[in-house]
C-alpha cells in the first residue's frame, strides 16, 4: 500500500504536509483502512497514480479527465480558501513581469512558459481562457514545474506563465523575490481542485469520511499555514466537463529550460 500528496509538496512545506497526511492516516486506521506510516515521496507520480495498492494520491485535473479516469477512484478535493473560487476549486493566475506593459494580447505573442502539456493549470487553464478572445500561444518554454516558470518568467527566459493559485501563494511565501518581480494579468476561471484519488479495490466512504475530518484534527497553525478549510467530494462529471485543448503541433518551438534547484517537482 502507498500514499502520496505531490503537488505542493515543496520541500519548505514538508512538515505542513506531513502533517496533513499523519491527521489523514489516524482517520483512516480509526476506520480500519489500512495506511501507511508515511508518505511515499520516492514513487514517481504515475507509478503511485495507478498503483493497485493506493491508498490516496493528489493528481491533477487533466491526467485525471485524459488518462486516469476509469483506473481511479475519485474522491474530491481539498478547499484551499482561494479567494474567488468556490469551495473545492481553483484558478490559475496568467502572470508577466512587473516591469512589462500589455496585456493578454500582447503576451501570447510571446513564450509561455509551462511546467507541462499534461498540466491543467499550467497549460489546459491558459488555453483555454485566452481563446476565449481569440489568442493562442504558440511558443513554448518546458520548466517541469510552477516554481520554475515562476523563475523563467522572472529572470526574462519567458514572458508569461499560467501559475495555480495555491502554488502562487507558495511563491509569495518561499521566493518573495520571485513574486515581486511579477505581476498578475489575468486570472481564469475557477475549476475543481487538484483531484484526491484512491484505487479502484479501495472502499471510497471511509477515505472521504477520514478527508472530511483531517483539517479538524490538524492544530490551528498547520490548518491555517495549509489554507485549508475543508474536503469537497466531488464527482467525476465535474472534471470531465472541463474543456481540453489541443496540445500544440510538432511545428511549434518548444524550448526546454536549463535544470534548476527545484527541477524534481511535480508538474501541477
């Protein structure tokens, strides 16, 4: 059996998050689920994703709707309290350098840059929210995660980045200088959040009982340095009904970023 939460899982943010997971396992084995003592951090995300022995994993929204549903139970999602979005969504923020001018328009002109084409916030969210007026991006920078578009972005590598809300209030906590040098020029539409999964053999009622009364067994600080108000179940139609856009053809330059510090994390 295994158990991962990946997607924020920053290594500043280690003890938060194993916080969160200790209050989610004693729920679980209180139940008489199974769980193991800790997280499973060494696992590649695919490999926990589809392990028949997963307890619970986070993934995002676009490998869940492309490649997951079907494999996977769905639970839910955890409410962040992102201000704008509905209990159990988020949204990304489309964000430039402080010290450029323009708006949407004039950025898609230029290079994106993304942690993934598999990522919904990073890729899936921004295509789709700026061809809602008629723009596609066209050139491409691959960083492998947020924090590092955060960085491109930042540093002139690229000149606009699709950034999840919770991972942007990562940026403003761990790399303050980063958020500075940026500015936010759009934000998209909310979407349900980062989907909590199990595997298709486990019962599903104990695990979403023991996620709805983890944030009251967490003590205040961690509950309020996670953000996290609660546990929405949501429904598989839910993420199935968000739109996914064409990944971009072969003929478009997608550049891959130079390896950073924070290159191992996931692409959310």
């Amino acid at each position: 059996m295994i158990a991962s939460l990946p997607m924020y899982d920053w290594p500043e943010e280690r003890a938060a998050v194993d916080g969160l997971w200790a209050a989610i396992r004693d729920g679980l084995r209180d139940r008489g689920v199974a769980a193991p003592e800790g997280l499973h951090r060494e696992v590649a995300l695919w490999e926990a994703w589809r392990h028949p022995g997963l307890v619970l994993s986070q993934t995002c929204s676009l490998p869940y709707r492309t490649r997951l549903h079907g494999w996977v139970q769905l639970l839910g999602a955890f409410d962040l309290s992102l201000p704008g979005c509905p209990p159990g969504r988020y949204r990304s923020h489309l964000v430039t350098r402080a010290d450029r001018d323009g708006g949407m328009a004039d950025l898609a002109a230029g290079v994106l840059a993304l942690n993934g084409f598999d990522s919904q916030s990073g890729w899936a969210a921004a295509a789709t929210h700026v061809a809602a007026v008629g723009i596609t991006f066209r050139r491409f920078l691959h960083t492998g995660s947020h924090r590092d578009s955060a960085r491109a972005v930042a540093d002139g590598r690229a000149d606009v980045a699709s950034i999840d809300a919770v991972t942007w209030r990562l940026v403003e906590r761990h790399d303050p200088v980063v958020a500075r040098a940026l500015r936010i020029v759009d934000s998209t539409a909310p979407t349900p959040g980062l989907p909590l999964i199990t595997a298709c053999a486990q019962d599903a009622a104990p695990i979403r009982a023991a996620l709805t009364e983890a944030p009251g067994r967490l003590p205040d600080g961690t509950r309020a340095h996670l953000g996290l108000e609660g546990f929405v179940p949501l429904d598989p139609a839910d993420y199935l009904s968000v739109p996914t856009p064409p990944t971009p053809s072969q003929d478009m330059p997608t550049k891959q970023a130079a390896p950073m510090l924070s290159a191992g994390l996931p692409a959310i």
